[in-house]
C-alpha cells in the first residue's frame, strides 16, 4: 500500500472514532431527555393544579405529563371563535372546532377561548355605558352559552380575563373589570394573564414591582371568583413578553422564573387562593412555522434539536412549578 493510501485509510479512520463519539454523546443526551422524572402527586382537592397549554409537544413531554397526571387544557384561537370583524361571533365556525376538538358530546376537561384583537381592545377601552360595550360583552357571552351548550361538561373561560394591567391597577380599572359580569355568569373559570414584561436587571422594574402586579391582578380574580362562584387559575409563560425591549421571548432564568410563580401562588383573597396555573407555549409553532431568530438561535447555542429542548424545558419548568405548588399545599 503507498503512503497515499495510508493516509487515507487514516483519514478515514479519524472520521469514524469522530461519528463514534458523536454517536455516544447524542446518545447519552438522549437517554437522559428519557429519564422522565416522577413527581409527588398533588392532592387534587386541596392543591392548586398545574395545567399545560404547550402545543404540540414531542413523545417525551407528552409521557411526562401522563405519568405525573398532569392535563392539558384546550385552547379555541380567535379565528375560530370570532368574524374577519373581529368583534362578532362565528357561531358556524366556533361549533365546528368544538366539535372537532372535543368529538365526544361528553367528553370532560378545560376549555379556554381566546378571543383578543378588535375584541378585547373594546372591553379594554370602550366607555362603560356605550351600544359597543353592551354589543361586545353580549357576544363573548354569547360565545360561552354555545360552547357550554355543545360540551356541557367541560370547564369553559376567556383567556386573560379578567383584564390584565401593569402600571394603572386602580378603582377604574378594578370598576371595568366588575362590568364584565355578564361574561363572568356564563364562565366556569377565569384565566386572568400574568406573564413576565420585564427581567430583573430593568432599572425601573424589578422583582418587587414584578410581585406586586402578579399579586394585584390574581388579587382581583380571585375577588371576582367570589362573587361569581368560580374557579381561579392564570396564565403564565416560561419566555418575556414580546414587547420586552431587550430580552423578547427569551427564557425567564429558574430563580427569577419560581419568584414570579410564587407570587401567584401566595395571593389571596380573604383567604381563597388559585384553584391552578396554566403553563401556555408555542415553541414548536414559533420555531417550525415562523421560525423566529430567538427561538432558533437558542437550539444552535445549546446545540440542541427543538425535541430536546422542549423536553429538557418541560421537565425543568414544570418541576418547579409542581414542587412550589406542592410547598404550598403541605404548608
């Protein structure tokens, strides 16, 4: 054999023990994403439940949440509840969701409609005693009496309501949110939004400001979930709000993540608490579909396919979550 042949042949050689080693590392990544953690169980009748709304989920996160009886909640988008207007219901295309993803007529579990755009903007600023205040309350409305209607069965609420506010929680706006009451009566639970505007690092923010609105806005939820005998349970999200400046999207770190959850955890109203949380995501849409930078440049740093990810966040976040609501419980 000639020298150019040797050094082919170890060429080739190198190349080999390189994809080896590739080879093991991925797959000791992989058994470990495998390794699905157990979690005490909560007691379902005394503890504030954990609840995904994740999207589509990989085959490991899906057995996670099976193994650990934690359920997913359904969430019905706004073109299948609400016309191109946006503030008129679609009383056609709202059965046919239903029933596409709720096939059984008695089939049980959460629902939760998620009407925002034109919709929302007009509970948020529309004068309190106008045709267009009365009109749009009447449709959201409306839009329960059908799904309740169609699925007796299952829990039905409006994604972010009643009305989040971070900077103006006064009597005006505690006042508008009381005047949705026609909403409230046909609801079974609020899913008021407390997800995370601003990182610790923010000058004028902070963690003391960041408790204090997680606080007042589950505060008044709960008040409301008095009054209209209903359950409590938010939305939260492991990412900063879009409209962050700096971070947008980007994962909240663990501490800061668990001192946000805490919070809403610990509010009361004369003595009730959340009946729940509901953990809400759309990393596979965001990175498949619209493929946003920041998601995509999170796997190319973590040198991670989407499917790790996801598992590796599914395990993490909803462990902590489920150990703080545990905390809660045994105290």
């Amino acid at each position: 054999m000639n020298s150019k042949n040797y050094f082919q042949l170890f060429l080739l050689s190198l190349l080999m023990l390189g994809l080896n080693a590739c080879s093991k590392k991925n797959s000791v990544q992989s058994n470990e994403l495998r390794s699905i953690p157990e979690l005490k169980k909560l007691d379902k009748k005394k503890c504030p439940q954990l609840y995904l709304c994740l999207g589509r989920l990989p085959e490991e996160s899906m057995r996670f949440a099976q193994k650990n009886d934690i359920e997913h909640v359904i969430l019905i988008t706004g073109s299948s509840i609400h016309n191109k207007d946006q503030v008129s219901l679609n009383k056609s295309e709202l059965k046919a969701k239903i029933e596409k993803v709720f096939p059984n007529a008695n089939s049980e579990g959460i629902g939760v409609l998620d009407w925002e755009g034109k919709g929302i903007h007009q509970l948020e600023k529309e004068e309190l005693n106008s045709e267009t205040f009365r009109r749009i309350t009447q449709q959201y409305a409306e839009g329960l009496r059908l799904v309740k209607k169609l699925r007796p069965k299952v829990k039905w609420g409006y994604y972010s309501l009643p009305l989040r506010n971070y900077w103006s929680r006064d009597k005006k706006w505690e006042k508008r949110n009381e005047a949705l009451h026609a909403i409230y009566d046909e609801s079974d639970i609020l899913f008021p939004s407390i997800y995370d505007f601003y990182h610790d690092e923010v000058g004028f923010a902070g963690r003391k400001l960041d408790s204090m609105y997680v606080n007042d806005n589950v505060e008044l939820a709960l008040r409301l979930g008095i009054k209209h005998d209903l359950e409590v349970i938010p939305f939260f999200w492991h990412r900063y709000h879009n409209s962050n400046k700096t971070k947008p999207l980007e994962i909240i770190p663990d501490e800061e993540f668990a001192h946000h959850i805490s919070a809403a955890i610990a509010a009361n109203y004369k003595g009730k608490h959340i009946d729940g949380l509901v953990w809400w995501g759309a990393d596979e849409y965001y990175t498949k579909h619209k493929k946003v930078s920041v998601y995509t440049r999170e796997l190319k740093k973590n040198k991670m396919t989407l499917e790790e990810q996801q598992n590796k966040l599914t395990f993490q976040k909803a462990s902590l979550v489920h150990n703080q609501l545990l905390e809660f419980c045994n105290n």
